[in-house]
C-alpha cells in the first residue's frame, strides 16, 4: 500500500497532468501578463528602479501600441529565445553519436563498469557541475542518465530524475568557476558600491560554500532517488527498449576505442587554442577563461563533439556508410523536436510580453520591499531572502535578470544590517536553485518533458512536477539551514 506522501505526489502527478497542453498554458499566462499589465497602467504602479533610479511604470500592453509591438516581433521573439539556437544545434551534433551507436557503445561500457546505486551518485555528481560548461546538462546528461538507468532494468524516469535534480536543482552548487559566478558578482559589487564605493566582490566569493554544497546536492539526490523517486516510479513497463547489456564486441570496441580517440584529438586542440596567453580560442579584448571563444561558443564545439566521434565510431562500426546516414541522424532527432518548438514559441512571446510589460521589476521591488519592511534579525532575513528567492524563480528564470533588479535593493539594505555583500548573494543562490525543477516557466522545461515523453508518451507537466517535487522540497529544507549553520559558525564562504 502506498504511503501518504507517494499518494499526495500521485495527487499532484493527476492535477499536473490535467492541465492544458503545455502550448495552452503559456497562451493563459500571456492572456493573464495582458491583463495585469492593462489593470496596473491603469492603477499607476510603478517603481524606482535599484539601480538607476527611474521610474519604471507597468506598460499597458492592451494597447495599439502593445498591439503594433507583438505583431512586429513574434517572428523575432521565437528565432531569438535564448534556449532554442543552442538546444537544436547541439543535438543535430549529438543525434550523430546517438544514431551511429556510439552513445548506446558508451552506456553499455559505463554500465558494466559501474554498480547501480553508484552510478546514481555520479550522475547526480556530474550534473552538479555541467555548469562550467553552460546548459550541456541538460542536452546531453539529463538523456544519458535516463538511457543509463533503462539499460540496467531501472526505471528510466529515475536516472533523467537524477540528472535534471544535479544539472538545475543543484544550479547553485560547483566545485568549479563557471560564467554564472562571474555575472552575478559583477552585478553584487555593483549593488555594494551604491553603498561603499570600495566594495569589491570576486567571482570567488561564494566558492568554498558552493564547492561544499556540491556535496551536498550529490548526496541528496542519490538519497532521494534511491529512497523517494524510484519506489514511487516502480517497474519501467513502456515499449522503449533498453540499449543490449551484452559485452561489446571487439568490432564495437574498436569503434569505441577510436571515437574515444578522435575526442582526445578534439580536446588537445582546444588546449591548444586555449592555454596559451595568444591562443586562438582567447579573446584578446576580453582575457580569460569565461570570455573565452571555448565558452561563449560552446555550443559549436558542442555540436563538432558530437559530429566528429559519432561519425568515427559509425564509420568503422559500419553503421554509417555514407555522407546521407549523417544527415539522417540529425534529422531523426530534430523531427522528435517538432512538440518542444510548438511550445517554445509560446514561451518566447509569454517571456516577451512579461518583459514588455516590467511586471518583472515591479515584482523584485516590492517583494525586497517587503522583506526590508519585516525588520526580521539576521538568520529569518536571510531565510526570508532564499523563500522570496525561490518564489519569484517560479515565475523568472534567469538567474541574473533577478539578482539584477534584487541585488540592487537587497545588497546595501543587508549591508546595513551587518551582512556581507557575499553571504546576500550566497542566500540569493541557494533561493535560486530550488524550485528550478518544478516550474513550467522554466526555459528547459519542456526539453525535459520532451525527454521524458520518449519513454512516456502520456506523461505531462504533473509527472515531471511530481518526480521532481521531493527533490526541490528537500532542497527547501536542508540547503537553507547549511547556509545558516555555515554563518553562524563564521566559515569563510570563499578565498579571502
């Protein structure tokens, strides 16, 4: 007999599902960003911007002029939705490895070599810390795990529940730098000096919290997927097959051998381009790691990763055998993608119309408005800041669209109280991270449902909503409290 919490999950699968389509919903949402933004225009809301100080009042854009600017940029508003160029050169690349046989070679490698509650640890691990490297995460783990649990008789659902938990509830924590820590302290230095025009924030200030709580993440996402996620799931009984967990054959393992060698080949170039103080993969306007052409253009070195070991392997595996077989595989996959583009341009005129109407900055506002005006003592502020956190990425995704309409509010209102600039923007990561996964308005959201459906065709927002669900509530209530704990014991939260 299923227990109370697994039926109360069961609840939110059956309420989750019952929903519209995907589509649908975000056509309600824009319908529901129309509507405040005609009602709020009219009330005369509006705010002074942190950073600037303007005034920035919501725009009515139940308008001619709300009107004239949709009908100009719908077309603009879907080819440039941040996710969409990215999701779909990346796995034209991927699509390669994936029909040749070389992902299939590689997952049953992995799963002859590995025990099943360890390989759950690594998954979860190794999406933890995707971020140095942008969104690959989600393109290429969150499948992978799924593929890896399938082929060792687990319920596949478990394993993309392991992956997409490390690559997006574990969004905050790293062992190591990535663009996200550079943005947003550039953004919390800014918001110090409004106080102190001396403050400096390194990219580094939250290191030692966040490499720890990549402990953290890896752990609770092993616990929870072996303990919550995959009793509720239960047997895998839908008609995708699993990859043969036969040993490969020597034809294959040579493939493998080689395509493992065309990868070596491909990173020593990229060193090459990389390491040195001229090297081609720099930019010489912008020194360093994160400006460099390797991350600002990783989706191509993406795209070339997946081609060219992909293309090795069928070649000598025979299962490409001439130049059509490459571009069959990266249409097959694309003609799966046919749903996630129906929703995406959706998406990308809700996200449009939010932005338009600055319902966004008026929500930051008030909502660290509110916060100063509670006078809470340090530890319930800093709580206070990771739940109003978590509440607003319910409905904005971008990490450092929020930090920079809060941090400008939020650092100096802190700093007042006694906080270090470093600790606010370490409470902001935590809130951050928490309700990445359960949120339809997430920007990867329906890439994950369209992963999911592969081996749920019926599957909707409420299955992904409900497997995610313990994971994000775990997040709520640990991470929070090893953050306080790390305060109140005065741990350094990074070097200096």
């Amino acid at each position: 007999m299923r227990g109370k919490g697994q039926r109360l999950l069961d609840a939110v699968e059956r309420a989750g599902n019952a929903l519209p389509h995907p589509a649908t919903l975000f056509v309600v949402f824009s319908g529901v960003v129309l509507a405040l933004s005609a009602a709020l225009h009219a009330a005369g809301v509006a705010v002074a911007h942190p950073l600037t100080g303007e005034t920035v009042a919501v725009t009515n854009l139940v308008s001619a002029e709300g009107l004239r600017r949709l009908a100009l940029n719908v077309v603009p508003n879907f080819i440039g939705f941040a996710p969409l160029g990215p999701v779909l050169v990346s796995l034209m690349g991927l699509s390669v490895a994936e029909r040749s046989g070389l992902l299939g070679a590689v997952v049953r490698a992995i799963v002859g070599a590995t025990p099943p509650r360890v390989l759950t640890l690594m998954i979860v691990f190794c999406g933890a810390i995707s971020h140095t490297v942008g969104d690959v995460g989600y393109v290429l783990l969150i499948p992978l795990g799924a593929a890896l649990f399938h082929s060792m008789g687990r319920h596949p659902l478990g394993g993309l529940a392991a992956a997409f938990y490390g690559v997006s509830g574990g969004f905050a924590a790293n062992i190591l730098l990535s663009p996200t820590d550079v943005v947003l302290a550039g953004l919390t230095q800014e918001a110090a000096r409004l106080l102190d025009p001396a403050a400096t924030v390194s990219p580094l200030a939250n290191y030692y919290f966040l490499a720890a709580s990549t402990v953290f993440i890896t752990i609770t996402g092993t616990l929870m997927t072996e303990r919550v996620v995959l009793p509720r799931l239960g047997a895998y009984t839908g008609a995708m097959r699993p990859e043969p967990t036969v040993p490969l054959s020597a034809v294959e393992r040579r493939a493998l051998a080689w395509a493992l060698v065309s990868v070596a080949v491909l990173a020593a170039l990229v060193l090459w381009g990389l390491l040195p103080a001229d090297g081609v993969l720099r930019d010489p306007a912008k020194p360093g790691f994160v400006d460099s052409v390797l991350v600002r253009g990783l989706v191509f070195f993406l795209f070339v990763g997946g081609l060219v070991p992909g293309v090795v392997y069928g070649k000598l595996a025979g299962t490409i055998r001439r130049d059509a077989d490459v571009y069959k595989g990266m249409q097959e996959n694309l003609e799966l993608l046919a749903s996630y583009l129906v929703v995406v341009f959706f998406i990308a005129q809700f996200v449009a119309l939010f932005n338009w109407s600055n319902l966004g900055v008026v929500l930051a506002v008030h909502g660290a408005t509110a916060l100063k005006a509670m006078e809470l003592g340090p530890v319930p502020l800093l709580l206070a800041l990771v739940l109003i956190t978590a509440a607003l990425d319910l409905v904005l995704g971008s990490a450092a669209a929020k930090w920079a309409m809060l941090g400008p509010v939020l650092v100096p209102m802190l700093m007042l109280l006694g906080s270090d600039p470093a600790l606010t923007q370490a409470a902001y990561r935590v809130g951050d991270s928490i309700t990445n996964i359960v949120t339809p308005l997430a920007s990867n959201f329906p890439l994950v449902l369209l992963f999911v459906q592969r081996y749920e065709p019926e599957a909707g927002i409420g299955t992904v909503t409900a497997t995610m669900l313990p994971y994000s509530l775990a997040n709520l209530v640990v991470w929070p409290l090893l953050l306080v704990g790390w305060m109140l014991l005065g741990w350094p939260l990074g070097p200096g």
